[in-house]
C-alpha cells in the first residue's frame, strides 16, 4: 500500500513555476542543447547531511542539471525529504544568450491529500 505524502507546507503553493541554477557548473551545461519545453525532469532532494540541503533537477535519465533557488529550497527540500511527491516539467528552454539562471523554467506540481 502506497504511504501518504506528508501534510503540505502551509502557505506554500502546490504548483509553481520556478528557474533553475546552476546549469554551467561541472559541465552539466552540456544537457541544456538536449532539452525542448515539455520534457519531465526529476526533483531529487540532497540528503540530509547537507548543512544546506537542495533540491536538485534531474533529467528523466538521472543526469543533475542544476537546483531550484534557495528560497524554494527551504521550505520544499523538507517536505521531499519526509516523503513528498513532486512533478516537474520544462517551460522554457533558452541558449546561451540569456543569464544561465534563466535558461531553464519549469512548472512544479507538488501532490497534496
């Protein structure tokens, strides 16, 4: 029997939009010219040993491709982390001639009882 999601965050929204960092760090850039608005990507949460834990993208593949900002960070890495669903898909995909925090936007769906 599937265990249920832990209760939501209160006051956060269930389903956001969000940019994603870190995409030109240890080569994970090479992945950008792959992706195209519509992929699925994965939130994997750090492991707790992290004095400040992310919540990190993955493609469907597992290959890292950045993190979601800090400020997202802290309240959804908590809720993955006991057990919380999330969903993610890309919005837009942009090259080389945009800010690297702005090359990739997703949409997050959190799954709420």
């Amino acid at each position: 029997m599937p265990q249920p999601c832990p209760p939501f965050p209160e006051g956060q929204p269930p389903r956001f939009r969000s940019t994603v960092h870190g995409t030109v760090f240890a080569g994970r850039d090479r992945y950008v010219d792959g992706l195209h608005e519509g992929d699925e990507v994965r939130l994997v949460a750090d492991p707790p040993v992290q004095d400040d834990p992310e919540v990190w993208v993955h493609l469907m593949s597992g290959e890292p491709i950045g993190h979601l900002p800090p400020d997202i960070c802290w309240w959804l890495w908590p809720w993955l982390a006991r057990g919380g669903i999330a969903t993610a898909r890309l919005l837009r995909v942009r090259g080389a001639e945009v800010p690297s925090w702005r090359r990739l936007v997703l949409e997050v769906r959190c799954s709420v009882a």
